[in-house]
C-alpha cells in the first residue's frame, strides 16, 4: 500500500483510469463534495443558489464539450471499459446529491457511466469505508481520504499482487448484487 498526498493521488488516479483495461468501479459513501473541486463548478453553484435552469445549462455545456472526466468515459467506453459508480445515499439526499444524480444522469450517463444507488438499510451489516474506493480491473485500488465536505487530502493506493485486496472485493461483490439503479431526474 502506498499512502499519498492530494496532488500524487490526483496523478495516480489519472494513471490507473488511463491503464484500465476492462472495468472501473467507484464506491461512493460522502453525501455531500461542496468544498471539493464540484464546488467549483458553476453548475454546482448555480444549483445551490435555487437556479436549476441556469445549472441544467452548465450541464448542457458540459456534456457538448467534456471535461477531462467525461472525455475519460466516452474514451474508455469506445476501448469497451465498463464504468460503474455505486454511491450510498441517505435519505433525505442531500442537495449536493440532488445536484450530483441530475448531473450524472446528464453529462456522465451519455457518455457511458452506469449508476447504481444502495441506502442506510441494505448495508447496515458492512463496514463502509470512510471515503470513496476506485476499484480498477480488480488489481488496483484507491481509498480516498476527505476533510470537511469531500475536501480531497489525499489517498491510499493498493496493487495486487503483492496487496491484499480481498476486503475490497468483497464489498464490491456485495455491493452490485444490493444495488438498484438511480432513478432517473425530475425534469
């Protein structure tokens, strides 16, 4: 395992989606990223402010012309990656997560991300790590580590062989089979 700061982590993460080979997965567990680099978006904060025409239109722009992420996807999508997220969600969501499912269903699903949602009840027999987890071809994985409202600080990066990842597996496995799709956004 190897412990990284923000900026190494940021580099590795990039390396990791560019190497995949056949499927990304990303756990997501925080309810809320405002203080993150979403919060720097002009659709998050548009949002936030109560403007949902002016944030779906940030959106719009957005899925027209991709980010570094959305490029990633329609580009490993097109190498036949599957890319799927699998976010835990407290009811009631937050409007980060409004926010966030909106956004996804708009820019990222187009361009081949798979959604799944799983909630307090289907996992209160897991231990849920207390940051997001990329799960990359099931050798390579990524357990970020937050300050505040998903103020990335760094992360832990596991490789197998010689890493035991078998936990991370495991919650993967559980995960997809207790999973249901995110509903689609009010209009």
């Amino acid at each position: 395992m190897e412990r990284m700061g923000q900026d190494e982590t940021r580099i590795s993460m990039r390396r990791l989606w560019e190497g995949a080979q056949q499927e990304i997965l990303k756990i997501g567990v925080l309810q809320d990223y405002s203080e993150g680099r979403d919060g720097e978006t002009a659709s998050l904060q548009a949002w936030m402010a109560g403007d949902k025409t002016a944030s779906r239109a940030c959106m719009q722009i957005e899925a027209e012309e991709p980010n570094y992420y959305t490029a990633m996807l329609l580009r490993k999508r097109d190498e036949g990656v599957s890319w799927c997220r699998v976010d835990y969600v407290e009811e009631p969501l937050t409007p980060y997560m409004k926010w966030s499912y909106e956004y996804l269903a708009r820019v990222c699903v187009p361009a081949g991300e798979k959604l799944l949602q799983i909630g307090q009840s289907d996992v209160s027999d897991l231990e849920l790590p207390a940051g997001d987890v990329v799960i990359v071809d099931n050798q390579n994985v990524v357990a970020y580590r937050y300050e505040g409202l998903g103020r990335l600080v760094g992360a832990e990066v596991y490789t197998s062989p010689p890493d035991d990842i078998d936990s991370f597996l495991g919650l993967k496995a559980t995960l997809l089979q207790r999973a249901t799709p995110v509903p689609p956004p009010e209009s």
